[in-house]
C-alpha cells in the first residue's frame, strides 16, 4: 500500500495546523535540503511545450530518496473554468524503488513557491523591508502575500492587475488578514514606487515588460516569479544588468527564467550559495537585488519530505497502487480473482 494525499486530506491538515505554521514548516525543510545541495543530483527539468501552454517533469535525489513532479502551465485555462497550473508528485525510496507517498502538488507548489520567495529576500531585501507591490493577481498571488506578511513582515500590499476582478477576488481573500494593509494601485509603476520588495507573478506565455528601467530605485528588492519557461519573462533585460541576480539552478534559469535575455556568460548566483552564506545577497542598501525564480525540483522534494514526515502520520491514507504477492515472482496472480472469488466460484459449480 502507498500513502496518498489528496486535496481533501490537505484540507483537513491546514485546519488542525494553521497555513502560517504549515508555510513556516515548508520553509524550514526547504532550507534544509539547500543546505546539502552537493548531496543531490540535479537536473533541469523536462519540457513538453505546446502552442497552449507546458507540461514538465522534474525529477530529483539525494541517493536514498527520489521524487518527482508532473506541472502544467496552461495561461488559457481560466476562461475554461480550468486552473492555469496543477500538479502531482511522488517519493520513493531509492533502495527498493518503491513509491511511499502519491501526493497533490497543486496547493502544496504555491506554497512552497511562496516560502522560497521568502527565503530569498531574508537574505536579498533590506532590513526591515515592510511594503511589498504584488503585480499579478492571480492564483498564486495570495500565498505569496501571506507568507511575506508572516514570514518576513510584509506590512503594506500594493497591488495590481489588468483584470480588476483577479485583484477583487485577492482583496477580498486577504480580508482574513488584518494585520496587513492593501492598497490599490492605478497601474504597475504606480504600485511599485516606493516598495521595498517587488513581486512579479502573472501568468501570460509572453516575454512582458512587466518592470522597466525606469521603476528602479535604490535597494528595491524583485521576486520575479511568474517568468518560468522559455519565451516568458517579466523584466526587461537592463533591470538584470543593474542588479545582483540569484537563482535557484542557473542551467535551468538559462533556459527558462529572466535569464533566458541574458548572455551565457552573465554572473549569477544560485540560492543555496546565500542560505550557507558563502556567497551575499546584497552589499548595499542602494543595491537592487533580484531573485529570478523558476521553480526547481528540489523545492518539491523538500515538500514532499515534508508531506511525507508531517501530514502522512494522521491525515493520510493508503491506496493499492501497487500489488501485493505472497510470490513477488508470480505477478500474473495479480490478473486472478481474489481468493474469496474463488471459493465463492467453486461453490457454485458444485
């Protein structure tokens, strides 16, 4: 039997924990797993791309276990009642292969997309940052509110989006919230100005100029987050040249993140280099820092570690995805009909 965790049993573990606690604790396995990034083999994730959107598998181990997850980013969904992003994963143990835990990723990715946001600006924004722009209303865009403002201390949200009703919709979700302020921007240069940290998270398969040169400001710190396959992107190319860049697996941002503009050659730094603090997130309280974020497998290991570890023991429950033989050498048993069947058929023929 394998351990499944469904949307309804990930319901019922947020109402007995709390969201802040579950995003806290997400965090701290993510962090974890950066801290012995040389442990893992790594890889950048593969891509079936269409004129509609994308499907990826993103596989990772650290040699005992290994996960994977199945996304989608489909930016026309919505207008089908479909959501723009789902997804799927699993953790198996390396020395049998066999498959522990079946999980919903979908909720479980914007959390922990949210919480590597976080992690990044403890280390890239200024001290103290307290207002965040948050441009794109999305989806993803209450997690990533929540968990700046319980994370990180996010006080003041200005927000943003071409569909007024995405940003009704997050206004009135973050109503829950009374600790944090929300303000209604006018346009995106209109949010921005004067933020201390900067989240970009829309949704369309374009390269937008989302942010330009001239919304720079000394010490801002940007969390481009919607910028996560080749052909999309949110900033414009001078923004990344007049700022520290840090990603979370340069072979994959290359490819795929705001870095998709930049040469082969431009310096970057990776995520788990801040977290060991080999390497700094900024100098300066003038320096503009950028967090270019893609999503990378580690991330869903780490939360599937998680899931596995906190949510399983109580909340989970078992499926029979895999057969169970007395003789593991006679799978065809499998095809033949449970022995009750059996003792049931041969009464009958007599």
């Amino acid at each position: 039997m394998v351990n499944y965790i469904g949307t309804r049993e990930l319901q019922a573990f947020f109402a007995h924990k709390g969201l802040l606690a579950v995003l806290q604790g997400l965090m701290t396995y993510i962090e974890a797993d950066f801290q012995r990034w040389s442990q893992f083999d790594k890889t950048a994730r593969l891509a079936s791309h269409s004129a509609q959107g994308v499907i990826e598998l993103m596989p990772i181990t650290d040699g005992k276990q290994y996960s994977f997850k199945y996304v989608n980013g489909h930016p026309q969904n919505t207008a089908q009642g479909l959501l723009t992003v789902t997804a799927f994963g699993v953790l198996a143990d390396v020395a049998s292969g066999y498959p522990r835990l079946l999980s919903e990723l979908t909720l479980t990715t914007a959390l922990r997309t949210a919480v590597t946001s976080v992690l990044a600006a403890r280390h890239m924004a200024r001290a103290n940052s307290r207002s965040m722009a948050l441009i794109g209303n999305g989806a993803q865009s209450e997690f990533q509110a929540i968990a700046f403002h319980g994370l990180l201390g996010i006080e003041e949200l200005r927000v943003f989006d071409i569909d007024e009703a995405a940003t009704d919709k997050l206004c009135h979700n973050l109503a829950a919230y009374p600790g944090l302020r929300i303000v209604r921007a006018a346009s995106v240069a209109a949010a921005v100005q004067g933020a201390d940290v900067v989240t970009t998270v829309t949704a369309d398969k374009c390269c937008a100029v989302i942010i330009t040169p001239a919304m720079l400001a000394p010490g801002t710190h940007f969390n481009a987050v919607g910028g996560d396959c080749p052909g999309k992107t949110e900033l414009h190319r001078a923004v990344l040249e007049d700022a520290r860049v840090v990603v979370e697996f340069a072979p994959q941002s290359r490819v795929e993140g705001e870095l998709q503009q930049m040469p082969d050659d431009f310096v970057v730094t990776e995520l788990w280099q801040l977290l060991n603090g080999s390497a700094p997130g900024r100098v300066s309280d003038t320096e503009v820092t950028v967090f270019d974020s893609v999503g990378f497998a580690l991330e869903d290991f780490a939360a599937l570690r998680y899931l596995d570890e906190q949510v399983c023991p109580g909340f989970a429950r078992q499926i029979d995805l895999l057969p169970q033989l007395l003789d593991p050498k006679n799978l065809y048993a499998a095809v033949l009909p449970p022995p009750t069947m059996l003792s049931a058929a041969a009464l009958h023929s007599t």
